[in-house]
C-alpha cells in the first residue's frame, strides 16, 4: 500500500480556520468561505469574532459564541468546514450510523455479508 497515496483529509478551507484561529486567539471563529484562487494558493476569508465585544454579548442570535465551551472550535472540527471533512452533515436519529461515526465500522459494515444461518 505504501505512502504513496495518502491524502490530506481536511480541507484547504479549514486549515485556514485553523491558522486564523491559532494567530488571533481572542477571537472566536465563527465561519468562513472561498474568495479567490490562483495557480498556487486558495485564499479563504475567516470571520472571527471578539466575544467580549458588547454588541456580541448582547444580541441573543450570537452570544452563544462567548461561551467558554466555544473556545478555538475550529481546532476540534466544531465549524461549517470542520463537521463537513468529519462526515457529519447530518442531525437527528440513527445519524450516528452513517460514515460519520466511524470511518472502520461503516467499512466493516458496507464489507461484512450476513446471512440467515451458518454456513
């Protein structure tokens, strides 16, 4: 099998969540998106925000963000970019059984056949 043909599994989109977070750690990344691209390089745009700002802490659309627990989501895949490369696009019951749960048990699954008595 070698190493040959092992690709980055994170998208280029949230490593730059992640590198905008890591440089401006007071601020919490809320999002981000494409706006240009060249031979080389892929330029996002990452909206942060400061969640001691008080226009944040008051609107009750936003302020969830100035939470503690919201703190540098987008280095444990909490965002729009991070829950996409972790297979988890979906809500609700029986999701967890869809390839996002477990990359090894949706391939022994998909791979494993069942039959009705022992052959």
């Amino acid at each position: 099998q070698g190493v040959n043909q092992l690709k980055f599994q994170r998208s280029l989109r949230s490593v730059a969540e992640e590198r905008a977070g890591r440089k401006l750690g007071g601020l919490r990344v809320w999002n981000s998106y494409w706006v240009a691209q060249d031979a080389t390089y892929k330029y996002f745009e990452v909206i942060l925000v400061a969640p001691d700002h008080p226009a944040i802490r008051k609107d009750p659309r936003v302020n969830w963000i100035c939470k503690a627990v919201h703190k540098h989501r987008e280095l444990r895949g909490l965002t729009a970019a991070g829950r996409k490369n972790r297979g988890q696009q979906g809500k609700g019951h029986l999701y967890n059984k869809v390839s996002g749960s477990s990359r090894r048990a949706t391939w022994k699954r998909h791979n494993t056949q069942s039959f009705w008595h022992k052959r």
